[in-house]
C-alpha cells in the first residue's frame, strides 16, 4: 500500500507537477487550455495530478453546486482525459458557457443538473451545443484570505 506523505505536499517536491490555472475568458472547442487563457500554475503533488497534460484548474463561480461541496471561488481541478459518468460532476461548454455541473443518465438521455435541490436538471439535447470538457477531479477550498497565484 502506497502512502502520500505530508513532504509530497511541500513547495519544490521533486514529485510535483505545475498545473495552469485558466481564467475566466475562455472559448469552447480548445483541446486543451490555451495560453492566452492562462492565469498562472499551482504547483501540485503528482499523486494528485495523475495526468499532468489533461489537467487544468480553473475557479467556480457561483453556488449552485454547493451540495457538491463546490463553493464560490473554489478552485476545480479538472482532468480532460476521465470520461463522464453517471454521478461524476463535469466541466461542461453549455451554448459557449463553461459550466460545473452533475452529469445524470436517466434512461437513454444525459442530463446536467445543479448539485441544489432548488435548480432543476436540464437534458443536454435541450440546448444548442453541449460538450463535456471533462471530470473534476477534486476543488480546492481557502479557510482564510488568499493571496493571488503565481
């Protein structure tokens, strides 16, 4: 059994990755982030970051999956390259809009839903154009003021 040690954590670890940080104005379609859209990197332990060239981080907006544990300005990490599943919650591109939502298989039909008991689920073939950019992996929370990232 493998264990993660707390030194794994340290700035400067031979065993971290750099991961980008994408901002806010970002277009649909890319493969992967594009520098014009990046905002900096954190430095990450590996073992968290188990493939580096699919992974991006990129901040939540708003609190309609607060149910998730996702907050406002959480940090979502993100991993192109896990497929959706049943459950998983996803970075969609919804009419041009990334988007944190619940991917949920109902039947033959996959719907994005709000982790909030108060926002409905919507069927993907409601809109336009719908693409799953990919899986969170895990969300990064301050308990305290934070500084800007590097």
């Amino acid at each position: 059994m493998s264990v993660n040690r707390i030194d794994a954590l340290l700035v400067g670890s031979p065993d971290a990755v750099r991961v980008p940080l994408v901002g806010q104005a970002l277009c649909a379609g890319f493969p992967s982030p594009a520098d014009d859209f990046l905002e900096g990197a954190l430095e990450l332990p590996r073992w968290l970051v188990p493939n580096p060239p699919a992974t991006f981080l990129m901040q939540v907006r708003g609190e309609s999956m607060i149910g998730a544990g996702i907050h406002d300005r959480d940090l979502a990490c993100v991993d192109r390259s896990l497929a959706a599943y049943d459950g998983a919650v996803v970075v969609a591109v919804v009419d041009g809009q990334l988007s944190c939502k619940r991917y949920r298989i109902e039947g033959n039909r996959a719907h994005l839903a709000f982790d909030s008991p108060i926002l409905p689920a919507f069927a993907i073939d409601e809109f336009g154009e719908v693409e799953i950019w990919g899986t969170l992996r895990f969300s990064i929370r301050w308990h305290v003021a934070r500084g800007r990232l590097s």
